[in-house]
C-alpha cells in the first residue's frame, strides 16, 4: 500500500492521477495547507522542503519520497507504466521541464492574477505573458506529436495536465489553442485521471476548454 500525503493542488493531482493509471492500491493523508500542517515537525522528516506531494511505499520497506518528479518516475520504473526505457530520454526532458519552468511560472501567474490581482502590476503582467507563451510553446509542440513526449502518454504528461486544467484560473483562452486543447480534453477522458482529478473533492469536475 502506497500513503500518499497531499493536498488538492496541481502538485498534488500528479500523483493521484499516476496511481489510478498504475491501479495501486493507496491511501491519501492530508496536509492541510492552509493550517500549515507542512511545517509539522513528523512531516518535515519525509518532505524536507515541507511541500505536499510525498509518498510513503509500505510495500518497499517504507521508503518515502519527496518531490512529485522523483515520486512519478519512482512509480513509472516501478509500475514499468507510462516511463518507457527506450523513450525515457525525451520523457525525463519534458517531466524535467515541467518541474522547472511550466509548473513554477503558471504557480506564480495564480498567485498575481487569481488569489492577489491588483497587488503587483509587473508581477500579473510578467506571469500572464510567460503563462501564455508557456500555452503556445506546448500547443507548438502538441501540433508536431500526440503527447509531449512523442506518440505515448507518459509521465510527462501526467505532470503537466493538472497545471493546464487550472484553465479557468489563466485567462488565456484554452480554446484557442488547438492542440493543446486537444490533448487536454483527449487526456480529461482517462477514466483514471477523472478519478485522480477528484481525490480529495468528489464534487470537483474537470473543466472544459
Ligand atoms: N517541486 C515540488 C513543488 C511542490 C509544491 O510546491 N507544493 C506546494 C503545494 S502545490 C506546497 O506544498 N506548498 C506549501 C509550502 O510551500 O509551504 C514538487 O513538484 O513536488
């Protein structure tokens, strides 16, 4: 059994969504963000950064594992799903790349533009234009393949999804960008991604373009 410590969140989402794709069995302890509970002295020992998500392996004697890249390729090699070895060159790019840039940069566009408009002109401003390039650079490279690491879904995937299904919150206008889009809506019918999207909030639906 897989414990995975989290919160409702893109970050979070990764890793719900992966264990419905890989059927592990697993069960959610929640951090509550919002009471700090990250800074609890027992959490701090497994998520040395206090961030949700981490993942506790009681069938690999307890192992625990932080940060939600690491978490997914832990999982991929274990599951031999979704990190194929021969195409794990271009997974680890596009998995790495998401980690860096697309997950940071549209993690400050929410902060400026949704939960603090009107409080930093250059900050809404900057992260608007880097979250809207980061639309044209993906809906780009969408347009040449089916998923971002070429013609399979991977972990790549998987880690970018819950970043775009945060749509609403952008403002840019996923509809126009076709590709992109695509891929969204195509991704949003995985069964094990509507269950992972709802983990923590069996309300919650997908959002469409
Ligand atoms: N690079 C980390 C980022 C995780 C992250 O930013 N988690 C946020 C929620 S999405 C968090 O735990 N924030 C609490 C805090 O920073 O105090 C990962 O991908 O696992």
């Amino acid at each position: 059994m897989i414990e995975l410590f989290s919160a409702d969140t893109p970050n979070g989402k990764k890793i719900s969504i992966m264990l419905e794709e890989i059927g592990y069995d697993y069960k959610v302890t929640k951090v509550d963000l919002g009471k700090k509970e990250q800074f609890n002295p027992e959490f701090k020992k497994i998520s040395p950064f206090s961030k949700i998500p981490v993942i506790i392996d009681h069938n690999n004697n307890g192992e625990s594992i932080f940060e939600s890249g690491a978490i997914l390729m832990y999982l991929g090699e274990r599951s031999n799903k979704f990190y194929d070895k021969e195409n794990r060159l271009k997974i680890n790019q596009w998995l790495m790349g998401q980690m860096g840039y697309v997950g940071p940069m549209i993690g400050q566009h929410h902060q400026f533009h949704h939960y603090n408009p009107g409080k930093s002109e250059f900050g809404e401003k900057r992260y608007f234009e880097i979250t809207k390039r980061i639309y044209e650079e993906l809906d780009e490279r969408l347009r040449q393949f089916k998923f971002l690491a070429g013609e399979n879904y991977t972990i790549a995937d998987i880690a970018t999804w819950p970043w775009i299904a945060r749509h609403e919150w952008h403002d840019i206008g996923l509809a126009n960008f076709h590709h992109l889009s695509r891929w969204y809506v195509e991704i949003s019918k995985r069964p094990a991604v509507v269950k992972g999207f709802k983990f923590m909030d069996s309300s919650l639906e997908i959002p469409l373009p």
